[in-house]
C-alpha cells in the first residue's frame, strides 16, 4: 500500500498550523471544564472533532484516520480500561463483605488523622502501585481507598491526581525510561539516573504541597516533621535507587522505604490536633462523600460506600480485611517483571498486524534524522496485562472472603454496568491520543515549542507535559517527543540527555490533567459527571508544577552548579 508521509506545516505558517493543531485538545479541555458536556460525549465530539482536523487540514487519508481512531480505542480498552474494570470489582467486593469498612478502621488506627492518612495512602502506598502497574492504577486505588476513609469525592480524586506526580517517570517497572531509550538510543542506565537528578526535588516538594492543598499552610506546618519523614526519605531512595542501581525498581522501593519510615515515625510523634474534616479546605464541606449532590443520587452506577463499623474490629478482623490488598501487591508486585513476561507472554501472545495501516504512515524530519514508518501493531499480552493480575487477585480475594462463583460473576457485571460510560470515555480518549499522534498533529505542536531558543530547557519541560496531558501516558510522551527532544537539544548546543530526561520529568506533572486519569479518578470515587471540577481543581497545581520543573532544568542546561548534575552520554551510546 502506498505510504502517507506526515505533514507539520499545512498551512506553510508556524501559528496558524499550530492553532489548528491545538483545537482538539482545546475543545475537549474546554467542554470537560465546562460541566456542561458529560465526559463520555466530550470525549466522542472531540474525537470526531480530530478526525476532520486530521483529514481535512493535516491531509490525513480518511481510511487512515479511522484505522488509526479504532486502533487507538482498543489500546484504550487493553490495558486501561481492563486495569479499571479490575480494580473496582475488587473494591466493590471488599465493600460487600464489609472488610473495607474495617480496612478503613485499621488505617485509623495508625493515625486518625486525615493529613496523615494522605500522605500514607495518596502517596506512599499510591507510589507502590505506580511502580508495579501504572497506567492508572494507583489513582484507581488510591481513589477508592480514600472514599472509602471518608474524604469527599472532590479530595479523594485531586488529591490522589496530585499525589501520582513525582513516582510516575519510574512507573510499570521503569517502562516510561525504556520508552525514551528506545528512541533516542541513550543507554536507559544514564536517563533513569539523569531523572532521578530532577525529579527526587519533587519528590520532596510534593507531600508538602499535597497537605497544603488539604489542609491548607497552617494546617501542613502544624505536621511538617512526619511530611518531611515522608517526603525525604522518598526522595532520597528514589535518587539513591536510579543512580546506584537501576531505573525499573525505582518506585517500588521508595515507597516502602517511604511507608516504612512514615509508620514507624508515627508511633513516636502524633500531631498536637486531629485533623478529622474529610472535605478540601475552601471547598463546600457540606458536600462529602455520603452527599446525593456530590454522587448524583438516583444514577445507576453509584459505587457502593463502605458503612463505619459499629464495633471495635480485633487482630484478626484487621489482619483479613488486608488480606484482598496484601494479594494485589503481591501479585502485581511482579507481574509486570522481565521475567514473569518472558516466560507468558510467549505463550499468551496475540500480535496483530493491523493491515492498511502498519509501516504505512511515515515519521519524517525535522522530527526525525530520516523518515521512519509508524508500526501498527496490536501485542494483546493478555496474561502479562496488568489489569489481568488485578482480576486474579480479585478472584483470589472474592474466594478468601467466601463469595460464591456464581455471585463473582454477577457481581462482575454488574461492575461492567456500572463503569459503561467511563469505559466509553477511555476508549475515545485513547482513539484521540493515538489518532493525534499518527497524523503528526502531536509533532506540529512538539516543534512550536522547540523554536524557543534560549529558553527551550523551558519550553521543552512543558512539552512534555503537553505530551502527558494529550496522550495520557508519561511512555507515550517520550516515545513520541522523546527523539524530537535530543534533536532540538543538539541543534541548540545544550544536553541531549538532560533535555530527553526533562520531557519525561516535565510529563509526570501533566498526568494530573490528563482526560483519563481524570476519568480513571471520577470513576473510582464515584464522582460521576463532576470531571470538570477535577479538572478546574488540579489544573493550576498542574501548571506551576511543570513551570517548576521547568525552572530546575533552566538551571541544569545554565548555571553552576547545577550544571555539575547534569549526565552526559557515552560516544557510544546505544539503548540496551
């Protein structure tokens, strides 16, 4: 079949097709933040939105654009969606059986503080689950977890978003880093070391800035020693881990030596005042998570709300209601391993080559040295899915807590129901995210940013939170912006290592604002139909966040001695 060469400029005018580029995101943020489109139908409006500004403008063959819309759609499915379904069927089991309502009880019996249940739970333990899945899993969690503590929908979904920042460079076991390696050829070894000499500042930032957010100033000083415990050590691990060993158990290990920490310096320090107010300070308290207004009373697909325990739960009670998560960790602790993939996905592999479209779209420069095809195949890994470990220990769980097979299965459809129109949401987000990429609409916006000169270790940081923000997936960002990063950077006399690690660095602060991470958030709380209030929440903190890390990266490419931190790759450099 004939190939299609990507075109960047259409309209031979750097602003004008820069604008039209931008108008699929623009129309999708803008009807999200609205809160007058349901998520579902921004998502379908802007993708058919994007399909004519693909065609039309940017000359995408319409055959291709559609090919590519439904392929984009199903990746939305596999592995994001299966990640969701899995996880709130687990919820929604332990809820059932009342063990959530006791998880709940046991967190508080670590601290009843809600500061601190943050930071133990929308930090640490959500790095935990970055680390061994990703791809929205620790929102998905993390999420429920804290609606199920208590906190308001608007807080349990931001306040995860916001916690699920600094870990997400390292996360599903380093793949964001192999992502970038794959296309810029430098060794995964000095990328993920060259992070972990930007990000550990925020790592350290973060849980201060989260409690802030909560809780507000005076209400982050007043526990700044347990924040600081929380935040450093995680830092340090997180700098220590992927400098001295290796980029794939970065997050893993920093956040059990941050929970370790974190717990063990609570049982010698306890704050002066309990702070017990679930609600998000300058928000509505009115509005908590048992609130009609705030659910959407009346909906089907309400997720169900664990009932506070009416008694004291013993040892053992405790013990059990940890037992469904202890299994996720475990499970998903090395399912997504290199050799836990080696040995499955062999066998448990379907590749699809999908005809009209594989090797047919062609990448040419100046985002690339030379034209490369765009493969288009599908890997249905459905065994090494994380989602897939999720279900297992679902299932696993379900029969510990003695619910029969026959309600399992009912009780898994009934979960299908009830996410019918987040899964709707994901696919098109998918579709659009994939559909932006294939037909150079990502790359024209990549290089507006790249012709800010001086200032593009800058600019360059807010690509790739463009990249996170649009595709969803720190992975996705630097395999698509990743190359374009080290070739600007060359062109421009600065550090290719230090300015393909700042599109990665940069990323991790737009997965708060991501379409599906605000889905994936809405979802888990049950916050249907509020997304445009996540969004209005979390977009701010977004933005001075990645201007942060785009000052810190200003100051690697340009001044002593941060320059001193920056990595430098070998002559030779290939990735492994």
């Amino acid at each position: 079949m004939q190939t299609w060469n990507q075109v960047y400029d259409p309209f031979n005018n750097a602003w004008l097709s820069t604008f039209a580029a931008s108008i699929p995101v623009i129309a999708l943020l803008g009807m999200i933040a609205s809160g007058k489109v349901q998520a579902h139908i921004a998502a379908v409006l802007s993708l058919i939105l994007a399909l004519a500004v693909a065609v039309f403008i940017f000359t995408m063959p319409a055959d291709l654009a559609w090919r590519v819309a439904l392929f984009g759609g199903i990746r939305g499915l596999f592995p994001i969606g299966w990640i969701i379904l899995n996880v709130i069927f687990l919820y929604r089991l332990t809820v059932e059986k009342g063990w959530f309502s006791t998880l709940q009880q046991s967190v508080a019996g670590i601290t009843e503080d809600r500061r601190l249940q943050l930071l133990l739970v929308a930090f640490a333990f959500g790095a935990f689950f970055e680390g061994a899945g990703g791809f929205g899993t620790p929102v998905a969690v993390t999420g429920a977890i804290l609606i199920g503590l208590g906190f308001s929908p608007l807080a349990a979904s931001g306040l995860s978003l916001i916690a699920n920042t600094a870990p997400v460079a390292y996360g599903a076991l380093g793949a964001p880093i192999q992502g970038l390696a794959s296309v810029t050829g430098y060794d995964p070894y000095i990328l993920g070391a060259m992070i972990g000499r930007q990000l550990p500042f925020f790592s350290l930032i973060v849980p201060f800035w989260l409690i802030a957010v909560f809780a507000g100033f005076r209400g982050m000083f007043a526990i700044w020693p347990p924040i600081l415990v929380c935040g450093a050590s995680f830092a340090v691990a997180q700098f220590a881990i992927s400098n001295y060993i290796n980029p794939w158990i970065v997050d893993i290990g920093a956040s059990l030596i941050s929970m370790g920490c974190l717990v063990l310096f609570l049982k010698f320090w306890q704050p002066a005042q309990i702070w017990t107010s679930p609600a998000l300070r300058g928000h509505d308290p009115s509005i908590g998570y048992n609130s009609p207004k705030s659910l959407g009373a009346g909906v089907p697909g309400d997720l169900p709300r664990p009932v506070s325990p009416t008694r004291t739960a013993s040892s053992s009670e405790i013990l059990m209601a940890w037992v469904p998560w202890i299994v996720l960790s475990v499970i998903l602790g090395f399912w997504g391993t290199k050799w836990f993939k080696d040995i499955v996905d062999p066998l448990f592999t379907w590749k699809y080559e999908v005809p009209g479209l594989h090797n047919v779209i062609l990448k040419v420069p100046p985002v690339v040295d030379k034209p490369i095809p765009e493969k288009a195949v599908f890997a249905f890994t459905y065994m090494s899915y994380t989602g897939t470990g999720v279900l297992l220990a679902a299932i696993i769980s379900g029969f510990i807590m003695r619910f029969s097979p026959l309600r399992l299965i009912t009780a898994y459809f009934e979960t299908i129901w009830v996410l019918r129109y987040s899964l709707i949401t994901i696919v098109a987000m998918l579709a659009l995210g994939v559909l932006t990429g294939y037909s150079g609409i990502d790359a024209t916006l990549g290089l507006a940013f790249a012709g800010t000169g001086i200032l593009y270790p800058f600019f360059g940081t807010l690509l790739g939170w463009l990249g996170v923000a649009l595709t969803g997936s720190d992975t996705a960002s630097n395999v698509l912006f990743g190359n374009l990063q080290k070739i600007t950077a060359e062109q421009l006399g600065l550090n290719g290592v230090l300015m393909a690690a700042a599109n990665s660095s940069g990323g991790v602060m737009g997965k708060m604002i991501d379409a599906q991470s605000i889905v994936v958030a809405s979802t888990a709380t049950g916050y249907f139909g509020q997304e445009s209030k996540i969004l209005r929440f979390v977009f701010w903190h977004s933005i001075i966040l990645a201007c942060l890390v785009g000052g810190l990266v200003m100051l690697q490419a340009y001044v002593s001695p941060f320059t001193e931190m920056v990595l430098h790759a070998p002559a030779a450099a290939g990735a492994h």
